[in-house]
C-alpha cells in the first residue's frame, strides 16, 4: 500500500507540474501534438496490436465474455477510429483563452471572463481502451493534464496507448507527463487517486453504477458523474402519431444498450388506443419485450405486467416499460419521480405543451420531437464528449471542450484603488 | 441523533419539494416576495431586535469578545441594509430562463442552452445573522430552495430572519420551504445535513478555514468553497512607482480583514530600492507591521525578519510580508507557490508583462494596475455575492446569481431520428 501511494502520488506529482506549462502551450503545438499521435497511432498498429494481444490472451485464459473480449480488441478499425477522433479533436476550435465576454465598469475597470484549463483530471474507466487516446485527447486540447486508470484487463493496451501519445508530446516539445495511465492494476490506487486533492481537479469516472457510487462516496475531489439513464418519451395527446411511432421506435431500439436510449414509454390516455396498439406491432417486429400497466395490457394483449421495479430500471436492452397517463401533469409527475435527469422528449404538436415541458422538466437534455438518441456530444453540436453529466453542478448534459475548463476573471486596469 | 436525523431530512425533503415549485415561479413573483420582505424587515424591525436581544444576552452572559457581539448586532444599519439588499436582488436580472445560445443542426434540430436553478442549496455559515437574508434572497432569486444553518449564537436572530421572509413567501403563494433555517443548535444537524444528497445540490460554507475543511471533508454532496485569500501585489520594474504605491496601500489597508486584501508584497529587484523606502513610509503611516526578506530589511531597517510562514500567511490585520525579486519569473513562481487562487494583481507599464501575468497567473481574479480589493461581486459588475470560489469546478471567483443556476440542454425537433 505505502509503495502504490508513493507511485500514484508522484504520477499526480507530475501532472500538476505538467499541467502549469500546458496553460500556456499554443493551439498550434497542441494540434500538432494530436495529428502526430494520430500518425503514431496508424503507425504503430503492429506494436499496439502485439500489446493488445497479451491482455486478449488473459482475457480468454480468464474466461471472459464474447462481448467483454469485443470491447477490448483494438482492431484496424477501432485504431482508424481513434486516430480520426484525434484529426477530430485538432479541427474543434480551442477553449483555452477565449474571453467570454468583457464589460466596463463605471470607475474604467475593464472587466472579462477568461477561459482556462481546469488543471490535472482524473479519468476512471472500464474497458475500452479506446477511452484512453479519446479522453487523453480532449484533456490535452483543453488544456488538461490527465490521469489515466482503466480497466485492469486492458492494462498493456493502455500503457502502449499512452506511450505513443508521449512519444507525439516529447517530439514537440510537450511536457510528456500531460497524459499518463497508472501503471499498475492495484485496486489501491483508485483509492489513493480519490484522496490527492493537493494534485488533482476534477475525476471523472465512466462504467456502472457500482463503479460511479464508490468513486462519488469515497472521492475528497469533485466528481463529474453520470449516474444512468432512464430516459422517457412522453407522447401527447395532441401527438402527430406518425411522427411518435418513429421517435419512439428509434429512441428504443437504434441502439438500446447505451443510457440515451428510451426505456419508459408514457402514453396520453386520450390516444393510448389508437397509438399502442400500433407502436406495439413496430416493437413486437424488432423483438422488444413491453412491460405494461394495467391499461396499456388492456390495448396490448401480449405486454407483461410492469412493477415499481420497472419504473426504475435502466434496462439498457431490448425491454420497454409502457404506461397509460391521465394528463401531462400525470406524465410529468412520472418523470420527475422516476427519471434520472438524463434525456426527456415530448412529441406533441401543441405549442404551449411543447413550451412547459421544455420549461418545467429537470433533465439534462430536455427535447420536443425528437429522438432521446440525440443525447450526445457529437450529435448535438459539441464536437465530441467525455461524458454526460446528469447532475447540475459545473456541467449538465454532455461535456466536450467547454467543460474541461474553468473561466476566471481578468481585468484591466489603469491605477484604480477602491474608496 | 436519530431525533435530529429526522429533522433535518425532513427540512431536506421539503426544500426539495418547495425546489420544484420555484422553477415555474415567474420573475415578477420572485421579485413581490423579495420586495415585500424587505418591506416586513423595516416594519418588523421591534420583533427582530426583541428576538436578536435574545442571543446578545446569552452572547454577553458566555462573555463573548466585544467584535463578536458587534457582529451579532442587528442594529438599524444593519437592518436597513439587508432590506437594500434584498430590493438590489430584485432589480437584476433573473438568470432563470435564460437561453444563453442557440444553434442550428445539420438535420434541422435547434439546440440551446437555458439556465435553470440548481435546486437545494444549504449555507453554513459563521455568527453574521445578516447572511441569512443575503443568501436567502439570492438563493430565491434565482430559483433555488435554500436551507440556512448559521452559527449557534444567532439562532433566535435567523429564525426571526427566516420567519419574515416566509411571512412574505406564503403571502404571495409562493412556497414557504423555500427559505428555511435548522431550528437547533445541535452540531449534529451539521453531519446529517452533508449526507442527504438525494435533496440537497450544492453545499456552501462560509466562515473560518476549519469550518470550510470539515465541511469538504465530510460532505457528499458538491461544496463551493473558498478556502483562503493569499493575495499578491507584483511591483514589476516597468511599473509606475507612484500609481504601485496608491494600489499597495489602498490593497493592505483600505479594509485589511478581508480575503481580497494584499498579504503579500512583492517587489523587482530593479525598483526596490526607489520604492521600497517610500511605500514602507505609507504603511508606517496606517500602522502596518513589515515583514520582510533580507534585501527588503536591508532598504527598510524597521521591518521584521520574515519566515517561511509569513509567505503563507493570511493575516487579514495590518501586517505585511514583503518580498524582493530578482525577476518576474520569480514572482510568478512565488505566486504560484504560495498564491491561494484568490486574487493577483500586476502594476506595470509594460504591455508584454501584462498580458502574461494576465493569461500564465492561476487565480480567481487576476488584475493589472488595479487594487485586489476589487475581487468583489458587486464591485465588478454582477450585483451582489454569495462567495467567493477559489477552486475552478462551477464557478471561480466571485459567485452571483449566474452562478446559482446550470445550464440544460433544450432542443427543439420536427420528428428527427437518430440513423
């Protein structure tokens, strides 16, 4: 124990230098910083592959699931797809230095608000290692130091991603301890990282809930968190039911494993007739298994019973709760009961409806005729995300280059004292 | 324990439930409330200063320091300046609603930004009784529920403070939990209070550097903290001697209790000797006590012998740590070293100096040419304060209405789906 807090204390150590002379690195270098690693990253492919190749081979010695032994393979494309994502993240316009707005103040003060790095970030993860060259690329465009500990079974993969990411740092001239990966697999070390507050800024964990629960109960520094995603389409009764089918239908089955995708479906009792049955027969064809209150099984003969439990659950499967409401009141009242402030749509055609909703309905990304899908980073505009925060402090929603930073003030003054 | 458990849990739950009803509570029903309380303070002012009498008997008879009765006073100044305070809040502008940008998709999707209220908020704070209505009112304005747990001495004094304001909550329908105090002195209240995440968002403490420790400490829920003021005046050798004086002592002097006063002094080697004699003639002048390093001891004979604490210091008191560098590098590093985040301010006359100092010096405000004392909400532009952040996660710096509020994502749609 003594000998991981020394080694994860000196990574931090180090991070936190690393970090003062990123505040002041020019786009420039930082861009070309990204497109070198990104022609490392081609490059090495053989390399990468080799080291992948060890934590594969434990990884089926250990027994380990098709779909766990998937995520974790750096095949051809996943590499292709990492190196765009860096020729991605040099394109995005740097946040570091933008002066968000400027005032004047009657005594001349000129007053402004300056974007600047948040300083050394921590990133806690499962196991993709694509995660490292992604996360490693965002901090670093922003500004950011970052530590890096993923999944103990990709660990040679990560370690191989983070040296070619040095090897871009070091050949211009970077202060290479800008990213680093914990090099060891010690549970310890999440555990001394959550307590290195001297060093660190801000952790941001990604995995399950169980992983995200721990790091928020036991971290001294703040922790950007998503929680999960129970996401609700709420179609109304003055619903264009066409235009509901296709929201719903997408919002539950495009992708159904990731949090924005729907997982309860609510149903104004005025056209729960004429609209579940119909949705029911586009779920039934792509193999969706509905959980249903007492109505809605009344309308879909087929559907099981829901309980509280369904509610509740982020499925993350091809399983839908469905329930008949009342009102809108009804609906938002299920939502602020049951939702996980994640991703809510409304599809209706009623202005004034489509206007509260928006207003009154806490969740990160709040929609009107729309797939819950579009929660993300890239699709809403962002150029990319770390993560989707579903609580409201420092970032809410998805979080790309902006929220890696901090603004302080600056001002320019010409001798002003205060009287 | 099990007893103050449930009380507080209960405050809790219902500032929860007040949180939700404030979110649609229009501007002009914000500003009625803030408006009428200050109407009922000065009209209440015999009930206030009955109950206020309460805590200085109890204050005198535990023969309390005379600064610390004075403090606990609600004299008529101090009456009439929380209703001011509360009429200030009213005239600015309600952050809540605010679609901050807006931005159009390829696919057609209208994406923006508004700003809702965080939700619960609980301040903990140290004897001032008139904190209970600055937060109070900034809280309300800008959506919030808030829970007031202020120090045991003032506890007839903020519960009489809460009760007027819920008097004028409950008489323009708005929700009276919005505004509430922890009716017990009981330090335990404290540890339940830093548990209930499910109902409380953000945590602000304000007070000494050992209540802000043990909050961030124990806390589960997100703190905004503001640890200490270690501010810095750099005297660069481009700068105006006279104009480096005027801002030198109105930064230590003009109000030295506070966390934007100059603790430290640093001098360029190359103006020392010119400055140094006639500055330290200026705080002989105010009674300022020097601390210097040797070169400092050399030019002013009078000055103490610094120590590696006094670089550290916060005195908040009319003494002084004044240091000689060789460099400007030097005084960065000094800053960075020994800086609390809090508030940096150059003097010189050199452009290039200015705009580095600006852009490399990590803390809340960083200043050029002009006293740290203006590290102040009011005093830069944004009406009013609840604090001033000196870590970067939410806000940095000086907190107002905005900074109350996050940011959802709202998106209007016309049937889009995810391909």
């Amino acid at each position: 124990m003594a000998e991981i807090e020394t080694l994860v204390t000196e990574i931090a150590r180090k991070a936190r230098e690393a970090s003062r002379k990123l505040t002041s690195l020019s786009t420039e270098v930082k861009n070309r910083v990204l497109l070198e690693t990104a022609r490392r990253l081609r490059e090495e492919k053989a390399f990468l592959q080799a080291e992948n190749e060890k934590d594969l081979a434990y990884a089926r010695e250990k027994g380990l699931s098709a779909a766990l032994i998937d995520r974790l393979t750096l095949s051809d494309k996943v590499i292709e797809g990492m190196a765009r994502g860096l020729e991605e993240v040099a394109a995005l316009p740097d946040p570091v230095g933008e002066v968000v707005k400027m005032w004047r103040r009657p005594n001349g003060l000129w007053v402004g608000r300056m974007r600047i790095p948040l300083g050394v970030i921590a990133m806690i993860y499962e196991s993709r290692p694509n995660v490292t060259i992604d996360a490693a690329g965002l901090c670093f465009k922003s500004g950011n130091a970052v530590i890096l500990r993923g999944g103990s079974e990709a660990i040679n993969s990560n370690l191989a991603l983070a040296r070619i990411f040095q090897e871009a740092l070091r050949s211009s001239g970077a202060p290479e301890e800008a990213v680093q990966v914990i090099p060891t697999t010690d549970r310890a070390a999440v555990n001394v990282l959550l307590t290195l507050d001297e060093y660190i800024d801000l952790i941001i964990p990604r995995g399950g809930e169980g992983l995200i629960r721990f790091v928020t109960e036991n971290s001294r520094i703040p922790v950007l968190k998503h929680f999960k995603g129970v996401c609700h389409v709420y179609v109304d009764k003055f619903a264009d039911l066409e235009m509901a089918r296709r929201i719903a239908v997408n919002a539950k089955v495009q992708r159904p494993g990731v949090c924005n995708a729907m997982e309860t479906l609510l149903v104004h009792r005025e056209v729960a007739e004429k609209f579940l049955p119909v949705v029911a027969e586009d779920f039934k064809a792509h193999g969706v298994e509905l959980r249903g209150c007492p109505e809605t099984r009344k309308l879909v003969s087929w559907a099981k019973e829901a309980t509280e439990e369904d509610w509740d659950a982020e499925y993350l499967d091809l399983i839908l709760a469905v329930r008949v409401v009342p009102s809108m009141d009804e609906a938002l009242d299920h939502i602020a009961r049951y939702g996980s402030n994640h991703t809510e749509t409304i599809v209706t055609e009623d202005y004034h409806r489509a206007m509260r909703f928006l207003k009154e309905v806490d969740a990160s990304v709040v929609m009107v005729n729309a797939s819950t899908r579009f929660n993300d980073g890239g699709e809403l505009g962002l150029g990319a995300e770390i993560g989707i925060s579903t609580t409201k402090l420092h970032a809410y929603g998805p979080m790309a280059l902006e929220e890696l930073t901090a603004m302080k003030f600056i001002v320019f003054g010409e001798g002003q004292i205060r009287e």
